[in-house]
C-alpha cells in the first residue's frame, strides 16, 4: 500500500527564528493549480502575535537596529538583496506553488524587481535627509532649528494574497531602511515565501525581533495586530471594505495607517493608438495574474470610431492565451487563488450577463485534461458594457474585462472618473501631447501612457479616492515609515531679551 508523502510544515517567524504557534495548530496551503494541499503552517493566535510584536518591540528599544547608522543598514539590505539571488529558484516555486503565479512571471518580473526594489532603498537610505536645519529669523529670537526624521517603531504589515513577494518588499525595504521593527502577516493563502523571505533575512544580518512573520486568519491574528497596543504604524494592501475596517481599528489606539486598497482602472484607446501595441498591452493589463491585480484595466473605453475593431482583434488575440499549471513556462495564465474566488468571478460573469452586456469571449471555469484540477476560468471579455453595472463598477479580481464605448474623448474621461476607485488608468494614443493632457483630468495615483502593470523602484504607488492614501517604492515610501521631530534651541541667554515672557508676566 502506497503512503501519501506527507506535507512541508512550516513555523511561525518571531525573535530571528521558526517557532511553533502557541496552540500547536497549522492550517494548509492549497495550490490553486492542483486543487490540493501543498503546505502545512503553523496558525498562529493572539497569543503568538503578542509574542512577535513584544520581541519587535524589544529589539527597537534595545537600538541595535533602529539607531544603526544608515551605511550599516544599507549594507544589510545589500546582503539581503543577494541571499534572495541565491536563493531565487526557492523563493520561485513556493511562490508559485502557493498562488497560481506563472513562472514566466515570477522568474522574469517579480524576483528582479524585489531585489532592485531591495538596492535602490539601500541607495535612497544613504541619500535621505535625516536632519533639516531651518533658516536663522530674526523673531522672536535667534534660535538654532532642526527637523528630525526619526523610526516610527513597530510596524504592522497586512499583504494580500496575489503578490506575496512584491507586497511584502514593498513594506519591509522601507520599513528597514528608516530603522523600524516589522510584523508581517501575509494572507494565509499564501504565506510561504514570506516565511523565506524572514529566514533569509536574518541571515542576512537582519537582527532578530526586527522582522517577525505571523501566520493565521485575518479576523483574529491580522484583527489582533491591528489592534496591538505596541505597534505604532499599520501598513495594509487588500481590498476597500478590509481597509475601511482596518481604518476603524487603527483609530481605537490612533495609529498611523497607510492603505493600498482596491481598483477598477480604466484604459482609454483613442482613434490614433497603434493597435498593433494596445490590443496585446491591454490584454496584458487585464490578464496578467488572471485579472487578480489591484490595478488591473478591467474597464477598457474605446472611442467608437474603432470600438468595433478593438472588440474583435481584442477577442481574437485573448483567445490564444494558454492556460495551465504555471510551473510550465510555456504557460500564460495559471489558476485564481481558489474554489470560492472562482465562484466569485463566475457570478460577475453571470451578472454581466444578465445586465445586457454582450459576451464575446470566455466566461466559463476552463476545463480539460489537468485543467480540471484547479481553479481555472476563461480569459472572459464582455462588450457593449455600461458603466454603471455592476462588472463595471466592482473589482472582480479575475478575467474579465468590460469593453465601454465612448462618443468623445471628453466623455472617456468621464466614463474612467465616474467609479469610487483611483488606483491607475491609462491611455493608448499616438499623441503624447494629448496623453499628458488626458492624465492631468485621470484621477489616479498612477498613469501609464501606452503600457501598463510598469512600476519603477524610484517611482511612488498608491491610489486616490477609495484605493487608499500613501505611498509605497523608493524614496517616497521612506516618509511613511519616519516620525517628524521638531528641535528648538534658543540661543538667548538673558532673560532682558525674551519680551515673550512678558505675556506671562508684564
């Protein structure tokens, strides 16, 4: 009789170390692809978030990182950068066997751009402006003034299950770099390759209790953490209605919050696009991940000189996206995350249908062979779409596009306000002059001009509206994770010539 070989188990991360949760339990990781379990971790409680944030706690009063100096920081991150290189094929597979990402992605995209993400914040660390010496004024009084940026302290990391890699660099680069402790809690979807990234940290010369990782259910360990008396900062990327939660949490104890939340990014194609680079560009903004990106094109608005066209060469070029198991590098579009988020993405389907929008492609659960396995749906684009249903309006997170005819250019743009997202848009033209224009009237954080899915580790991410506030990548994401201290020292030395006193005492 054949014994099944038995799952990989792993720990919690808390003081530089694996460690079991308190209660002895683990829940398991299913691989979107299979259909199965591929992982056992540990599930952590109130308890074991305790645990984490009183060690980050320790070690950042204790200053052996929080007043390292920033060449000694940089250094490490460095170190880091280059244990993520060696480790990258790992790295690689827990990612994918976790969240359904490609190989072709995740080896060519998201493993270079943590480890630049990584180089380029040791570089920003060493070029920030820790201390601002502010001019002499003559009144009141001749003073000496500077501004500080110092640590906030603890933070607490929430990330999403789509990016686990790049969502957690985006937070940790930053955090480390100012010199703060860090408690991550990555979704528990996939939370494996941020457990790598703790172990590979440390041994990068990350001191232990500065980067803790805590694993379990959002509602208790992420609820917990929130709430923490200990932890001074949240950082969180997942959807609007977690984030507004998070928000009301964090208010209880006054914490600093930052939110990267939902989108429902529009692309605007104008009559002048080059249709040989916006029919596959669009494509790869919507398609990319199977559609499981916050800023993802989901609304495409074509002018209706070539709406026609655009729909049929659209159609025609996402049907031959080969899906399957995305350890196969011939593979375009791997698994959604699982059983119910499938089901999620089926009955926005069955509404768009019901809406009066005009199914041109997909729209069914992929089935066949070791399709069946897993958790895998259509590249699926609806035409004809108008902009106040539902699939046009609520982030569906998987592939489907909506296809929105437009009459002007003025009325494009209107069509791509009207949401309560701002997370990015884009524009597809030959005219840059009027591109520049366009993406002054978009309200987004982010505006990409005849590409999408770009991000530059000197550029800032973060949305408007209801997509959040913050920034995160580079140097703008190193004001986030700092305190502003303002130091005033008068240098008056008679109290003769200190008239203020005189409004106490005349």
């Amino acid at each position: 009789m054949s014994v099944a070989p038995s799952l990989p188990e792993f720990g919690l991360f808390i003081d530089g170390q694996y460690t079991p949760a308190t209660s002895g339990e683990f829940f398991e990781v299913i691989n979107p692809a299979m259909g199965m379990p591929c992982a056992r971790v540990a599930k952590a409680g109130p308890e074991d978030v305790n645990r984490a944030v009183e060690s980050a706690r320790r070690a950042f009063d204790s200053g052996v990182w929080s007043r390292a100096t920033p060449e000694e920081r940089a250094k490490v991150l460095i170190r880091f950068s280059q244990k993520i290189m060696e480790h990258a094929q790992e790295l690689a597979f827990l990612e994918i066997i976790a969240s359904g990402a490609t190989v072709r992605r995740v080896a060519g995209a998201d493993l270079l751009q943590i480890v630049d993400l990584l180089q380029q914040t040791a570089k920003f660390a060493l070029e920030y402006k820790y201390v601002e010496t502010l001019p002499v004024q003559p009144f009141p009084g001749p003073s000496h003034n500077q501004v500080w940026r110092e640590p906030v302290g603890v933070c607490a990391a929430i990330t999403a299950w789509n990016f686990p890699l790049i969502l957690a660099m985006w937070k940790l680069a930053p955090a480390l770099a100012m010199g703060n402790s860090i408690v991550m809690k990555p979704a528990s979807s996939t939370p494996l390759s941020t457990l790598k990234l703790a172990e590979l940290a440390a041994e990068a010369g990350v001191p232990a209790g500065v980067f803790n990782v805590v694993t379990g259910p959002g509602s208790s360990v992420g609820e917990t953490l929130v709430t923490h008396p200990m932890v001074d900062k949240i950082a969180f990327t997942g959807s609007t209605d977690v984030g507004r939660r998070i928000m009301q949490l964090a208010a209880t104890g006054v914490k600093r919050v930052t939110l990267e939340l939902g989108g429902k990014s529009p692309a605007i194609v104008l009559p002048d696009a080059n249709l040989e680079l916006a029919i596959p560009g669009i494509l790869f903004g919507v398609f990319l991940h199977s559609g499981q990106v916050c800023e993802c094109g989901t609304r495409v608005i074509v002018h209706e000189a070539i709406y026609d066209e655009v729909v049929e060469r659209l159609a025609d070029m996402a049907s031959r996206i080969k899906l399957g198991n995305p350890l196969d590098e011939t593979v375009g579009m791997g698994p959604v995350i699982s059983q119910s988020q499938l089901e999620t993405i089926l009955g926005y389907v069955e509404s768009g249908r019901q809406e009066g929008a005009r199914l041109v492609c997909g729209g069914q659960r992929a089935r066949g062979g070791p399709l069946d396995m897993g958790y895998f749906v259509e590249p699926t684009i609806f035409a004809d779409v108008d902009n106040r249903m539902k699939i046009a309006q609520e982030e569906i997170f998987g592939p489907v596009l909506s296809v929105i005819r437009a009459k002007s250019t003025e009325e494009a743009v209107a069509i791509a306000n009207d949401t309560i997202y701002g997370l990015a848009a884009g524009i597809w033209t030959g005219d840059l002059n009027t591109a520049y224009r366009l993406a002054r009237d978009l309200k987004a954080g982010t505006i990409w001009i005849n590409d999408w899915h770009m991000f530059r580790s000197d550029a800032p991410f973060g949305g408007y509206k209801q997509s959040g506030f913050g920034r995160e990548i580079g140097k703008y994401a190193l004001d986030e994770y700092t305190q502003l201290k303002h130091v005033h020292a008068s240098l008056v030395h008679e109290v003769s010539n200190r008239p203020w006193y005189t409004i106490l005492f005349p």
